[in-house]
C-alpha cells in the first residue's frame, strides 16, 4: 500500500486543511537547519504551542496545540511515515509566574520542552535539561525527529509503533509537573503498509485517576443527538476501523480495558496473515505503567454489536473514582443505540 | 487434532459427569433465545449460581458454582472451544441484605452480574449497570458468549486464550466488592490444535496479599497421604502436562513466579515448532495488573525433578504476608517427595 | 555462530584471566558429585563468595562477589551458554550477627542462598529454607545449574534469555531483607547464533528509588577524562553493540526508559531477519514488577549520535528522586561529547 495523501493530511490536525504546502495553517516548507547528517531532509515543519489554559480547571493546566487557541490535553496527535524525518517548531507561551509556581526543584530553569518517545533525535533534541535543548517562555525551538525505518538485515529495528512526546522541565528535570499539567500528546509512526483507520482516539491515565486530564462524567462529553467525535466523546459507527493509541504517565500503575473488543498484544493489534500468527496472545486488558503507550486497531462493535461499551482502568479503585469513559459505537447506518444516555444509573458514583 | 469428548467434558465441573446432554448437573440444551443473529447457535447451556459462603471466613465471601452447593472461590473454570458459542444462566442466591452491606455507592442497583473478558457478547451480555445486564436477588438471567475464529486474511482475532468471569455490580459500578468477595472464575478457549493439559490449576492474585481468597498457609491444603487435586492442592507427577490460569484482580500490583520451571511469553506458554520461535521471550516470573489474565502449560517437573516447588508473589511484601502456595510434584510412579510436609521452618512466618 | 573462547572468558568476571582452567581465580574443574542424572556434566564451577560491605553506605549492604574482596552490587555477572550446565559454590561470610539483626521473621534460619531464574535446578539447588538449600555462616554450598536447550518438536522451551540470581532467605523465607541489602546478580544465558555485544551494563531497580542500590548522582561516576567502564559509570563509542541486563527487584513497580535507543519486545532487542519480525512490538519504555529482568542489545548512539543519554524509571516520583543515571556515547573515535560534565543543572536536585 502506497502513502496516501490521506494519510499524510491527517498529521496536520484534527481541522480541515485548505493545502498542504508553506502557509497552511501548522506547516511550512521544512528548513535544512540543525538537522543531523544521518537524517533525511525534513519533509515537514509543524508549529506547536505550550500555552496555559486557564479555563480548563481550578488546577494549573498547560496544553500543546497546533495553534494558541487550539490546544487541548492530550495534545495535538503527530503522525509520522517510517522513514520520514519532520521538525517541530515549540513556541512556549506559558509565562515565567507560571512556570515558578509549578517548579518543585529550585535547580530547574523555568521553560518548557519537547521529549518524544520512539523516533530518533539528536542532543540538541533531546528536550532536557541537562542537553540545554528547551524552551524560555516566549523563545521558540526547532526539534528534529527522524523515523528511522528497520533494516531487518541488520537487525536494526525500525520506528512504526505508538507513540507519544511529553514536556521534559516543568517542575522538576522530569517534567513532572509539566505531565500532571497536560503537556503530553500522541505520536503515531504508521508502516506504509499498515491499515488507516476511520478513526483514532487518544487515552491517556494519569496520577489522580485521571483519563486525559478529567473523569468521569467529565471523560465523556457523548451526546447521541449530536455525537461529535473527539477525545471526550469516543464515537464509531458498527464496522468501522478505529484506532486507539494509549499512554501511561504521572507515578502510577493502570490497566487499560475496553468492554466487547479484544486485540493481538503485538505492534499492531491487528494479526498478520502467517499461520504462526496463531502464537500471539490476544488481549482487552492491558498493564502499563508511566511512560508506556501502545495501541491498537479494532472493527468497532464487531460481533458484540453497537452499544455504549466501557472504556476504564481496571484497577478497581481507579475505576471507581472515575477512570472511566465509553466507546459509543452505532449501528452501521450510524445510528445511535436505543435508550437515553447516559441511563438513569450510570451517571453517577462511578 | 480434532476436538475429544473429555475436552468438552471438563467445561462441566470438576466432578464425574455421568451423560452429555440435558438433564446432566449444569449442562442443558441450549435454547436460541436472545442469541445475537451474528452468533451461531449455542452448543450448551451453563448453570452457574451466586451464592453466599457464610463459613468460608470471618469476611463476606460469595462465589459462584455450577450448584449452590459447590460454590467455590474461584469459580468453576469454564471452557469452551474456539468457534463456539455457549449460554450461562446465572442465578442471583445472593441476599438483598448482604448485597445492600457490601454496597459503597448509592446509585449502584442490589444485584449481581457475569462480565467476561474475551469472548464475544452483545450489550445484554456485557453484566454492567448501564447495560442493564445484571440480576437481582431470587432472579435468573442467561448470558450469551461467542468465542469467535481468527480470521487472518482480515487481520482478525480469535479468541483462544486465558482469560477470566468476573461481577461487574456488586458494592459498585465495577463491581469492587464483588471481586473482593469471590465472584470470579477462569476461562479457557480452546483451539481445536491446542494440546490438552493432564490437569488445569487456577490462581488468582488480589488485594490484602491474598491468593485465591486465602493466605498461606490456607493456600496449601496439600497433604502427601492423600494428595488430592484441587485450587489448594496444586500436585502433579513428573512428566505430566500442567495448566496454570492466573488471574489478578483488585487494585494491586502483582508478579507472578514460580520455581524449577519456565515457559514462553506468548499465547500458550508453550513452544511453536518454528526456527522464529526463538524469538520469543522465556519467562518464570510476570507482571500483572487487575483485569489481566494469563495461562500457560508445563511440563511438571521437567529437568527439575519433584519437590515441593513454591509459587508466589515476587514482590517482597506480598510474598512475606502469604501470598504463596506451593506446586507439588511427584515422582513418575506418584509417590510424594521424601521428607516431612510441611517441614518444620516453612509453615510459619511467611 | 560458535562459541567463542571470549563469550566463555567473559563467563569470569570482570578482571583479566590468565588462564582458562582449574587454579584461575573463580574457575576450577568441575565435580559431578550431587549433579541430577538428566543434566549433562557441569562445564565449569564458579565460585562466589556472599560478603558484608561495611563501607558501602550507612545501611547495612551485603554483596555477592568472585572473591570476597571483589563483592559488588549488583554481583558479577555470570554468563552461560545454552546447553551448559555448571556448578556455583557459595561461600557465606556473612556473621551470625548481621543475619540476625536482619531477621524479621524468627522461624526463618540465619543464612544466605543463591535462587535462580531462568534455568533448570533440582530442590537441592533452589535456594529455599523448605528445601533446605541454604548456606550458614562459615559454610559452603554447591548450586548447580542447567541451560536446557529449546526442543520446538515437543514444544519445551530454552534457556536463553536475561535472568538473574538472589539470596532468598536473608530475613523472611523469601530473602526479602536480602535483596534489599544487595544479594542479587545478572544471569545471562546465550544461545550460541545470538550476537555478542562489546559491553554488558546490569541496571537492577529496587526500592527507595535505587539503581544498583545507590541514588543519582552515586549511579553515575562517570568521568570524561577517565570513562572507565562499570555498572556505575556506563560509557560507549558510537557504533558499539551494547546490551544491557535490567532487574527489578523488592516490591515496587518500575518503568524502565532509556533515551535515544529503542529496542524490540523479544528476546533479545534485536529483530529477527524475517518478514513477520515486522509485528513485533518497538519499544524505549517497559513495565517490569519485581522478580522480572530483561535484556537487549542496542548499537550506541546509532542516529541519535554521540551524548548524555538518560536512563531512568518513568515514574515520575522515582525520577524525581534519584533512580536515574546516564549512558554516556562517546563518538566513533572515542572522544566524550563537547561541554562540561555534569552541566551546571544537571548534578542537582534530580
């Protein structure tokens, strides 16, 4: 399977783009600069913004968005071809106060930074403290990320996987108190053979029992009379491919389970058409830990049907305070299940 | 290989079962009621009952049976081949007074539920509050479960596996005290070319560092006189092939160990006999979060002989306060190891 | 691949060895006295000594060692090749004293042992107070150990693999107080085609947030005007193959992430040359509870070039206080990357 525009549009953000070239809202003709000589030339520059969102909670948060006014927690998903070398303009907007009320380690310089896990970077994008590589509030900086494909020869392997960038600085040389703020986002590497979904949806279980950055009912903004369909409001329609990328960080452990679905525990979820694809175990239950992600591919509903199916950690505690959501899939005409939602019960004391 | 009556035999209960058919204790003809259209018809029907367990400890115990009167915790273990489909009717014996004590929310229905990880099942089957899947006191409901093929040419799943049952209502929405207090049971799909165990052992980790409900030494009701076979009485001759089913619930982390034997980390435990099998790591000791479920076969005692082999927790504090049994293995002929059990240091203080 | 004399050699321990043979130092020939029939003839016998450090730090730290006086933690690391069985000698030199004040559990004896994971041992091998393997002060014990090869025709599993090797009485019967005073080790086992790496690093995390029992800035004495090559101070030039041995140990969860390098979910980080390596998960961050170990090989520095990469726990709380260390990437000539060492920053507050 060739790349397909498609899937080359989809990395620019969740809105509609009018080009794809210089001057499009969040990409530009990438510069040569500061690139490393064993990369590629950069394919794309992508603009992302650490801002502070004020309105979010009573807690401080911080978001990355493709603009100022689109961030959002989890961030912007970043989609990248094996093979594809891209930049990343980080403009921090947060401000010093902020960055001085968050610090819990007086070592650590106020500023903010872009960590990625799986592609390869250099130390000059490395977004940690120690390699001088992030961001003083109203500065920018220039990340160069290359992933690398596998050269099976060599036993080398390659970057397609689920994936995800984070703040390295806030608070702590850890970042910490940039993760607990919502400066986190999903990176996904795609194999040019990989299937595209309909859809991709963004779980990320944090400390505080926390689903990106809320819970329930605050996880699930789903209304059947208008099911929009974000990080807040998991929609399918019976059949279609959805894709679910899932990332662990803060300090504790969680298990990721998804009612009425189950997928292969390998790169993919999907099973590969050899016979001793027999051998992978197949999963709904998933134990990550901070700094884990994976994710997967499943036919919305297949054989369970359309319905409103649970999304939690099954840590019976975590559950309970609300690490909760719901993978509303409807019927193949996409409509959606009978009943009012959510039903009398499950709106309260999860 | 093609599938044996005695594999479809064990899916009955640890008992002598005199005839395959209906009117046979717990199995029945199945009737096509409320099956979804995309399921083939059930092979069986399965009488499963919550009960209460008023002399199992000093806490609230309740679990399920095939019979009131044989109620155990864990559960009754539960097979099926891949391809099938079967139907549990579950009766709720469980008072409304103890389901009204062990609740923690308020907005949580008295009743009880059978949520399964793995199968196939539609939202009536899924044993939630919101679904409306669940059964009150003196009530009866019948679940339906499809272990549906792989497909590999559409990248699809099967569900061969070790997976787990579980109440998903008691004490709250996630059925916390349900867990807490017994209502759980093994799984098994089977492949129709998988190799068939000489005896199935389940094991399941939870909260307060207990196994199977218990605490060693109450995990160990081995006795070499007369080693009978149980879920506290984990024996085997050398030679034999042995199936461990673990299972881990609540809200803690577990690893799961066991001596004087290894096995793949893959679907079975067991090794396909393909040169890229190699690849594949080879365990004795796993991580496992609440929700997950894994299984694996042995050889008992192979190159390691007979003895009294421990199988524990590994984190410290778990193994410390109980959560150990032992796996004890014969010699060929069965005679037990020489030496006394316990011997006189092991059965104190762990 | 066969064997080399250097993969036996490395087998020794970290200091030269004049000769291969009986009278080197931790090498003899080796008795068959005590040697389970099924196992071929040991190949080697190992000697090691269990230790007090009295000046390791404030707490009380007991090491394993070659020699009383090369007592380490983590021990040395012993290396196996698949096929071989060999024979360990324990001597314990730790005082009656110390065991006691250790002691928190008064039906357990006062002793130390060696538990391995991974390969194959009789009961008289397993390390265990109720199978009476132990070792009391003054006294010695041979362990001997098998690394059964794989027979994919009958499914059995080998041997080889990242394991590790523990005391399991110091304390409680499960050598709880033991591993926390430093009684642990690597335990590689080699299939003879697999690569062999220039340098082997052992990260073994623990509690407290330790790394090898020591916090950062102890977990790194790197020095760029003199880079010896330890578990405390982990150096390469770029391009080096480079494996590294991780273990968890106590009784907390870890994650263990390393920056710059990713590595595949197999057996051995490396992927295999076949199509279907493709589904093979990529990974730079895994879970690991206690008891669990792994190991990969990566090429240093392999497109991300030469400089301080951070290797730590992803909880965020563990990294936050200490349970961090770097690996140093020289470039391909040997030269340490530009810039002082540690920056300013970097040395505090971690």
């Amino acid at each position: 399977m060739t790349p397909t525009r498609r899937a080359v549009l989809r990395g620019l953000g969740a809105g509609p783009v009018a080009a794809l070239g210089a001057g499009a809202v969040g990409i530009e003709a990438a510069s040569a600069a500061d690139v490393p000589a064993s990369f590629p030339a950069p394919s794309r520059r992508i603009q992302l913004y650490a801002v502070e969102l004020p309105d979010y909670s009573n807690e401080k948060r911080i978001g990355y968005g493709r603009t100022p006014e689109s961030a959002s927690i989890p961030g912007p998903t970043i989609e990248m071809l094996e093979g594809e070398c891209i930049e990343i303009v980080l403009h921090n907007e947060v401000s010093a106060e902020t960055l001085e009320a968050l610090r819990t380690d007086e070592h650590t310089p106020l500023g903010v930074s872009l960590h990625a896990h799986g592609v390869r970077y250099d130390q000059a994008s490395d977004g940690t403290v120690h390699s001088d590589s992030w961001v003083a509030p109203g500065e920018s900086r220039t990340y160069v990320w290359y992933a690398r494909p596998a050269n099976r020869a060599k036993g080398i392997v390659g970057t397609a996987g689920y994936w995800w960038y984070h703040d390295h600085v806030v608070g702590t040389q850890h970042g910490t108190a940039g993760l607990a703020a919502g400066l986190f986002g999903a990176l996904i590497v795609r194999r040019r053979s990989d299937p595209l979904p309909a859809h991709t949806y963004v779980t990320a279980f944090g400390d505080a029992m926390e689903l990106n950055a809320r819970r329930y009912p605050d996880t699930d903004t789903y209304d059947p009379a208008d099911p929009v369909r974000s990080n807040t409001s998991l929609v399918a329609n019976q059949g279609e491919r959805i894709e679910f990328v899932n990332i662990a960080l803060g300090s504790e452990l969680h298990t990721w389970h998804l009612h009425g679905h189950t997928w292969a525990d390998n790169r993919t979820g999907v099973l590969a058409d050899v016979p001793w694809a027999d051998d992978v175990a197949v999963i709904d239950n998933k134990t990550i830990g901070p700094g884990d992600s994976f994710g997967f591919q499943v036919i919305a509903g297949d054989m369970s049907g359309p319905g409103h199916w649970m999304l939690h950690c099954h840590l019976q505690t975590h559950s309970d305070m609300g690490m909760v959501t719901f993978f509303h899939v409807h019927d193949r005409q996409g409509r959606p299940p009978a009943g009012e939602w959510p039903p009398p019960h499950a709106g309260h004391g999860m």
